[in-house]
C-alpha cells in the first residue's frame, strides 16, 4: 500500500461513515496488513478492514465504497475478500457492527448470509448498533 492509497482509504472511511475518530493516513499505514481495497483508474473506489479479534473471530470493519461505484459489486467483493483474509487467519465466525437505520450495509451483508447476532445502544453516539455475524466453519 502506498502513503497516497492509505491517504485514499482514510478519505474514503471518513466521508462515507459516521465515525466517532476520523482516520489518517498514518493510522491506515500502521494496520496496512488489515486492509482490502479496489481500485479503478488509479483511485481506490472501495475498501474494508478486515482484522482479527479473537483466536477464533475477525471483525470486518467500515464497508466503503465510493458513491459513484456503488452497485457494481464490489462491496459484495470485498465481503467475499475479507471472509476468505479471515479464513485464512484462522477464524471460525465473522462479523461486522452496523449502525441501526444504514439499509446498505444491512442488506448487503445480510445478502452474503449474515444473521443479526444482537443490538445495543452505543452510548457516545446515541446510535443502536447491530451486530451482524457469519459461520465460516462449523
């Protein structure tokens, strides 16, 4: 990953979700190894952080695709990506936490065989947050 994507993917992460920490290229370039992007035309257009948790759990985190590439299947892409980073690591259950109300993501992840797991309210944004987990080995 070049200090330019990481700059990209920072730029991505903040602009399409609410997040509570805005992210910086720095912070993307210490954790590179957790990432998977796409790229078009040189830019990345897509990306998600894919990381481990838990000797048995990874957590994927901030599905991001730019506007103008959305419904082109590359969230779909990444999710598939970021499930096969995770068995490769080792992990027997993915998951991701997804903002009560955000339909895209809902969607997209329940489309890729995901089941709500539970909800909670997150105190220091006021949002209820889902989290959302798959079986990857039984």
């Amino acid at each position: 990953m070049t200090d330019e994507q990481a700059a990209q993917i920072a730029h991505l992460l903040n602009t399409l979700n609410q997040l509570q920490v805005n992210y910086t290229a720095e912070r993307v370039l210490e954790h590179a190894d957790d990432y998977l992007y796409e790229i078009e035309g040189g830019a990345v257009v897509a990306c998600v952080e894919v990381k481990k948790v838990q000797w048995y759990q990874c957590e994927i985190c901030h599905l991001s695709v730019s506007e103008q590439y959305q419904h082109r299947g590359l969230g779909k892409r990444l999710i598939r990506r970021g499930e096969e980073k995770a068995r490769a690591e080792g992990a027997r259950i993915v998951q991701c936490t997804i903002r009560v109300g955000n339909t895209a993501s809902e969607e997209a992840f329940r489309r890729n065989g995901y089941v709500q797991a539970c909800c909670f309210l997150n105190a220091r944004t006021g949002n209820y947050v889902v989290v959302w987990q798959k079986v990857l080995y039984t």
